[in-house]
C-alpha cells in the first residue's frame, strides 16, 4: 500500500484529507468481495494507512498549507476566480481557515479572473457579435458559474471595449 500511495503522491499533487479518501476507496475496491467487505481487513487496512500517512507527513511528502499555497498560485496563473478556488480546495479536504489564506485577494485577482474569463470564453465586451439583452443574461450566468461576482461580472460587463 506504500508503494501505491507513494505513485499516487508522484501524479498528483493531494491533501491530506483527499489522499485518504482515495486509499480508502482503493482499500474498499481490493477488499470487495461477493460477501461484502470484511470488517477487520478494513480496519487494519485504515490503522495501516494511517501509518503511511503519519509517517509521509513527517517526511515533508504531503502538507496541506503547502498543497492549498501551490493551488492557488497556480489557479491565479490561470485566470481562475478566488472564490472558485476556495471551493475547490475546501471540497478537496483543505480547512477552511487555510483556503480563505491560501485564496486572500485585494480584488484584483477576481478582477483579473473576469478579464480571462470572458477573453476565453468570448462573454461581455469580447463578444464579437452584437449584444443584447439575452446574451448579456447568458454572459453573466457564464461569470457565475466561474465564480466571479456580480459585482465584478457587471461591471465587466458595463464596457463597451475590452479592457487594455
């Protein structure tokens, strides 16, 4: 199990709370069996991969403040919104406290979000055809879903031309 946890650590970068979640998913898929799972395998398989944790934690290999700082720098590479990657790093077992540190914004990054977002996307003042009523409504549900703000996503959207 070592040895799976540690390929795992080698594709992908993990929190210390989703690491488990995907062992013990694991651990359950090869404990499975036409009578279920048994119980005591999968107690000593969790208290085994407790060890592997504990012990990868202590060598510096899995550090959630580590995993949710490299997160957001790197959604904030790629125009991602703040908001949306607190979400992300909360659903992927970070605490709270951490994401909202890891995520701290002056503005300017939703603002910069928005911007990437709508060039990608073709929304608001990048849109090459006329706009109307409809497609700003489309626009601004697009922003949402990319957590941008309707603060932000409507003042974006108040420009007639791309911002420089």
């Amino acid at each position: 199990m070592a040895n799976i946890t540690a390929y795992y650590l080698e594709r992908f970068a993990s929190s210390e709370t989703n690491l488990r979640r995907v062992m013990t998913r694991r651990i359950r898929r090869e404990l499975k069996t036409e009578d279920g799972i048994d119980d005591a395998r999968l107690s000593d398989a969790r208290v085994w991969l407790d060890e592997i944790i504990a012990d990868l934690k202590r060598q510096k290999l899995i550090d959630d403040r580590t995993y949710a700082m490299g997160r957001a720098a790197r959604d904030r590479r790629l125009g991602k919104a703040p908001a949306r990657t607190r979400a992300k790093l909360i659903a992927k077992g970070v605490a709270r406290d951490l994401a909202a540190e890891a995520t701290a914004d002056d503005g300017s990054a939703e603002w910069a979000a928005a911007i990437a977002l709508a060039s990608r996307r073709r929304l608001g003042p990048y849109r090459e055809k006329p706009r109307d009523a409809d497609t700003d409504r489309r626009d601004l549900a697009a922003f949402a879903r990319g957590g941008i703000s309707y603060a932000v996503a409507k003042r974006l959207m108040a420009l007639d031309e791309p911002p420089a």
